[in-house]
C-alpha cells in the first residue's frame, strides 16, 4: 500500500474510532479494523467482536436510518442472522451491532455445499424475502421507506457515481468495454 493511502485509512480510522468513544464511552477494545472498500459505507470492526457501520455521504445516512427501522421491525420475524444494532448514534448517523459469525457466500463457497444444505439456504433466503414482502404498507409509510427508489433515475443517478469512482482508474479499452 502506498504510504499516502496508509496514512488516509490510518487518520479514517482514528477519526471513527474516537467518534465510536466518544458515542459509547463503555467500549473497550484492543484492535479496529477499517474497511472502506464499499459504496455505502465505511466498516470499523472492533476486536472482532462488534460491527460499526459509518455511511459515507447525507444520502446514506438516510437510507441507513431506514434500515436500522426495517432491522428492528424483522427481527422478530425471520430465521437467519441480521444485524441487532446494540449502538446507534444519538443522530443516528452510525451504528454498531454484534459480529454476525460467518462467511462471506462465494460461488465456489455454495458449489462445494451438499444439495440439503443449498436447500436449507434457499429455504431460509425465501422466508427472509416472504417476511420483507409481507411488511404493510402502513409499517413503509411510518418508516419512510421511499417508494419505488430503484427507478431510472436512480440507476442513472449510481451509474454516473459508479462512472466517476471507477473510470479513472481503468485502461481507456475497459472503459470503453463497460459502455457496451
């Protein structure tokens, strides 16, 4: 890694770790992980043991508000694990919640399952997305959930940010590639 970058992640994560103290002041902690490769958000994962979510821009923070909501609102109504948000901010712009033990579902990962299990998985992601349909309108009213979100000027909207992260760091042929 580049010395400049180093020191960037290095100054990011002292920057959230004091703001994780600073919030929750009865956490103790002997090592912080950043990860900062996502669209949305930037990782800081302390010994571990807890998850701490910090959105990366005005938009995110919204959207994470929502979805801390919608957590609490299936917690009690699906199998799998999902994020129980033991920490939130009082402004509600970053949380944190206990490790969720697992691994991350590559293709390889699911290919070298056995045929009970990839049903099981299949059985358990059905019931999660039959508890998401099921939530009233009433509930995505009260929870602000914006309808229709994914329309096209959205997905123009994520092009054009996902265009203006990702091209200066292509060769011209694979940016010329992705237009196609």
């Amino acid at each position: 890694m580049h010395l400049f970058l180093k020191n960037m992640s290095e100054d990011l994560a002292k920057i959230l770790t004091e703001k994780i103290m600073l919030e929750f002041p009865d956490i103790k902690y002997t090592s912080a992980k950043l990860i900062t490769h996502g669209w949305d958000n930037n990782i800081v994962i302390l010994d571990d043991a807890f998850v701490f979510r910090f959105p990366k821009n005005d938009e995110y923070i919204k959207k994470f508000k929502t979805e801390v909501n919608l957590i609490k609102h299936l917690e009690d109504k699906v199998a799998i694990s999902i994020p129980n948000y033991k920490y939130l901010s009082q402004d509600k712009s970053f949380g944190g919640y206990p490790f969720i033990i697992g691994e991350v579902l590559k293709p390889e990962l699911l290919e070298a399952q056995s045929t009970d299990v990839k049903e099981s998985m299949a059985i358990d992601l059905a019931n999660f997305l039959t508890a998401i349909h099921q939530i009233s309108k009433e509930v995505i009213d009260k929870m602000n959930i914006p309808n229709g979100s994914w329309n096209s000027e959205h997905v123009k909207k994520l092009y054009e940010e996902i265009k203006k992260a990702l091209y200066p760091v292509l060769l011209k042929d694979e940016a010329t590639w992705l237009e196609y």
